[in-house]
C-alpha cells in the first residue's frame, strides 16, 4: 500500500531513478531480432522484485515449471499431463532426456505435423480437389472457444505479414464459432460451397455448438454442391478430433481426421492440429513452421533462462503482485498493432479460464482472490474507447506491446512522420502519461481556469509494463503467444492452484442440457414450462409465446 500513499514511491519519483529503471529491464534474443521488456513503471523497486523471486523459490516455481516440462500430471483433477510445449519441439529435439516418455511423445506429434503438412500441400497445390473438380479454396474452421479464438487471433496477425499475405493469396479462411444462424449466414453466404472445405474442431465430437453447426455446414454444401453424397462430405469435411469413430459416421474419411492428445488443454491448443491444420491450408505449413519455432523459441527461454532475466516469470510475478498484493482486479493488454487485434481475446481465455479458481490444488479455499479480469484492444483505438478509465477512473495495470518494424510501412510526402512512427509515438507516450499524470501545479503554471483544474488533474501512478519487438511475423506470433501462455502458468504456480482444469466452464452446459430439452418438448407437444426457478419460467414462457 506504500506505493500507493507514499509520494517517495509515486511513479513519477520511481521513474527518475535511471539506475532503477535500467535495472528493471529484460531481453530476450533469438534468430536475428530481440524483446525488450520495460517494466519500471510498475509500482515495484529493486527490492520488491528481490522479495518476488524470494517467493518463487519458497512456493517451488522452478521445481513446478519442471514438472510440467517432464510430463508430471500436474493437472491432477483430471489426471493429466501439460505439454503444450511439445507440440513446438522441433525434429530431433532430445526431449527424452528430460522426460522418459518424451521421445514417443514427440514422434506423435511429428507424425501428425507429417500428415498436416502433406494434406495442406496436396490442398494447396490443387492435387485434392472437392467433389465437382474444383479446387479447394475457402476453408471454414468450425469450433468454439480455444478451437477458435486461438487460431482467429493467429490468423489475424498473419494477414498483413508480406510472406504469409502472399502464401494466402487466392484463399479465404473464416471461423464460425457462434451457433447463432446469424453467424452462419454472414460466415458462408459470400463462398461458393464446391471451393469449399469445412475443417470440424471438437476432441469429443460432440460439443453441442460445433456439432449443430457442423451439421448445418453438412447440409449446406450438401444443398449446393451437385454430387453423390458420400463424396461431397468426405471431399469437404475434415476433422480435428480424437473421435475417430463419430467422425467416420458424421461421413468424414479417416485419412483426413487430424489427432491430438488430452495432454493438450483447448485453450493451449492453437500449435495442434486445431490451429494447423487450418492455418496451414491458408498461410502453408512452412509459415506455420516459423510461428511453432517462435514458441519453441519462448519455451526454451522459459525453462532455461535465469528468473531474473526470463520473461514470462516476471511478466507472471508482476501479475501476482499487482492482483494479489496492490489489490487490482484487472489488467489491460494493449498491443500497438492493429494485427493483434484478437490478441488480447484469445489471451482473456487463457487467462481467465486458466486462473480463474476459488481453490488451491489441494482443494482448500484460497484465503485471496486468484486471476484477473483481462481485456484490451489495439492501440490507438483503445484510447478512443476506455482509455479515459485508465487515466482518471480506476487503476489498470497495462502491458503495452509495440514493434519496431510495421508489416505494412506508409510514409507519405509532407507528413511529419510515418503511419507506423505516429502509432509508436502513442507506444511510448501513454506508458508515460499513466504513470507521471499531471498535477494541480502543472495546470496553474500552464494557466488553466481554475473551474476546470480539478478536471484536467490525473493523479498519475498507474502500473504499465512495455514490451518492444523487432517485428510481427509468424515466428513473433508464436513467440508472443508462449509468453503469455507461460505468464499465466507462472501465476498458477505462485497462487498454488491448478490453472489447466475448467470446471467453471461445465455447469452451465449441464443446465443448457434441461433447457434444451424443455425447447424440443415444448415445440413438438405444447409441454409446460417446468421445473425451473419462476425467474426462469417466466423468461421460457415469454420466449415460447412469442410469434404465437
């Protein structure tokens, strides 16, 4: 609480200490290029970082980090092992060394990454075509949250990337995630369904929203492409399951169903098939290959690095003390790239799913409040939307993410700057007009009407980390996303709890399940509303009456 009542400990005065401030600095180097993480405008000094790693090594984050590396089933309520990171191990890697199983471990995933890369060339080079003849252009991806916000966010910040826009070109990918007909509809009306392929994302297959609209796809393409059934579903659908027999009734053929393993958490899920398979077909595997390599890269850091240099430790024991010991309840993800734009959606799932936990992992109730409320969006829009809260409202701690280099570069004759220069002068200035503010002083020295004073006074001292990279690219785009998913496991291992199980998620699939089936019963037999809390009831009853 000093660094929120004690002026010596205002970040104005923090940031003035250049020796702190370039002690509170991090870098990472791989491949050519570099990460900067600026994280002295956080409310913390050398000291208080001192007293997080201290925490680390008494709750064990290293021996938990490595556990999770050598496949201990750390995911006890479900039995699971967490090895997302190997699915970005490239051939060869020795991973048997670090865990018993982990060269078995790694030859499945090489077998399946084989099997994407042959279908994805044999897609795009024309050699499989859809039933009528006509090669496959369009691709539908239809799943629901990680099946979908993780490669969405993927495909968005390739899009502009020059070598993944050229891979691409010709070819359209889209998700259909709501079961809402609206988004079936706006998703389909524009593709023309013989250059269609339908890529199906469910473990089980038989999540309720996927399968509805996957059988709803089905029925589609089978109303507009003019060939023998069979042939039509097994030319155009295809499947990311482990279900290999519900696939096969559902008409999908077997070569084309793409495996992975229950090691493989849904919102960890995006270097599996569920991301690959189609993001490959659009961008090509060996675009896809450099985005597996920039998380591979990332991993490495994260289990080798020192704490005091690694990235997403810090970025996790930051997490920690602002939520736990400052008392902030939320956090913005704010990259300056328009690319990014579902970045920080796929990263609220991360996160929030991930650590949003009211036990520790031995079933005890947590004596604090674990996980954060996530949001954000690319900046400068953001600062048009809730940046105004930010500044004046309540305290947001903010990580900021800018690049050095835009995939698009403009300059034009008679500007003072570049588009991409005039979006990074907003990067640097932002992160500093939180943390300065401006005072009472500095409006009557500026001669502001003294009614209007105690408008324009911004209090300042509002936490915010900086990360600066070299460039956006594929191998970027899987570097940020194992920083962030790493982040979050740092601080399931510092809050003792465990950050790869959902249970919140179930519950309310269980109750859709009787409202469901109180729908069907309804419609068909004019059944009475029952069994329902009479909030509830009303709403059904008032929902079934309409249009009668």
């Amino acid at each position: 609480s000093s660094f929120k009542s004690d002026d010596k400990l205002h970040l104005r005065e923090l940031c003035a200490d250049s020796a702190r401030c370039a002690g509170l600095v991090a870098t990472h180097r791989a491949d050519g290029r570099k990460i900067i993480l600026d994280y002295s405008r956080q409310q913390v000094t050398g000291e208080t970082m001192e007293l997080l790693f201290d925490l680390a090594d008494k709750v064990g984050l290293i021996e938990k980090r490595n556990d999770m590396r050598r496949g201990v089933k750390i995911n006890i309520t479900e039995g699971r092992s967490v090895l997302h990171q190997a699915l970005r191990m490239p051939k060869g890697y020795d991973y048997g060394k670090i865990f018993p199983d982990g060269t078995a471990v790694l030859k499945e995933v090489h077998a399946v990454r084989d099997k994407i890369q042959d279908f994805s060339e044999r897609v795009r080079s024309g050699a499989f075509k859809g039933a009528t003849g006509k090669e496959l252009k369009n691709f539908v991806c239809i799943g629901i949250g990680g099946s979908q916000l993780g490669p969405e966010f993927v495909n968005e910040a390739l899009r502009a990337d020059p070598s993944a826009s050229a891979a691409s070109e010709g070819r359209t990918l889209r998700f259909l995630a709501n079961v809402d007909p609206v988004d079936f509809s706006l998703c389909t009306s524009d593709l023309d369904p013989e250059e269609t392929l339908i890529v199906v994302i469910s473990k089980t297959f038989t999540t309720a929203e996927t399968m509805l609209n996957a059988r709803t796809a089905r029925k589609w393409m089978l109303n507009g492409v003019k060939a023998d059934a069979k042939e039509v579903v097994s030319k155009h659908v295809i499947a990311v399951s482990t279900a290999i027999d519900k696939c096969k009734a559902f008409g999908i053929d077997e070569d084309n169903i793409f495996g992975f393993w229950e090691w493989v958490g849904g919102r960890f899920s995006v270097c599996s098939a569920v991301g690959i398979v189609p993001l490959s077909l659009q961008y090509s595997y060996e675009v896809m290959s450099d985005f597996l390599d920039g998380a591979h890269d990332i991993d490495e850091h994260f289990y080798e690095a020192p704490l005091r240099e690694n990235i997403p430790v810090i970025l996790g024991l930051l997490g920690v003390w602002n939520s736990t010991f400052m008392g902030y309840e939320t956090r913005a993800l704010l990259p300056y790239s328009q690319a990014l734009k579902r970045f920080p959606a796929h990263i609220q799932q991360v996160d929030m799913e991930s650590n949003g936990k009211r036990v520790a992992i031995d079933g005890s109730i947590l004596p604090f409040q674990a996980g954060e409320i996530n949001f954000g969006e690319p900046g400068t829009n953001g600062q048009h939307s809730f940046y105004q809260l930010m500044h004046q409202g309540r305290v947001v701690p903010a990580d900021f993410i800018g690049f050095m280099e835009s995939q698009t570069p403009v300059k034009h004759d008679g500007e003072v700057v570049s588009n991409h220069d005039e979006l990074m002068s907003n990067f640097f200035a932002q992160p500093d007009a939180l943390a300065y503010g401006k005072t009472l002083t500095d409006l009557m020295q500026e001669g502001v009407k003294e009614e209007i004073r105690p408008h324009k006074v911004f209090s300042g001292n509002r936490p915010s980390s900086s990360m600066l990279m070299t460039k956006l690219d594929a191998f970027a785009v899987g570097q940020l996303l194992a920083i962030y998913e790493h982040r979050t496991a740092v601080q399931g291992f510092i809050w003792g709890i465990n950050s790869f199980d959902q249970w919140g998620v179930e519950l309310g699939k269980v109750l859709a399940t009787q409202v469901r089936s109180q729908l069907n019963a309804s419609r068909t037999n004019q059944a009475q509303v029952q069994g329902f809390n009479s909030s509830t009831s009303a709403l059904l009853e008032a929902f079934l009456a309409h249009g009668k």
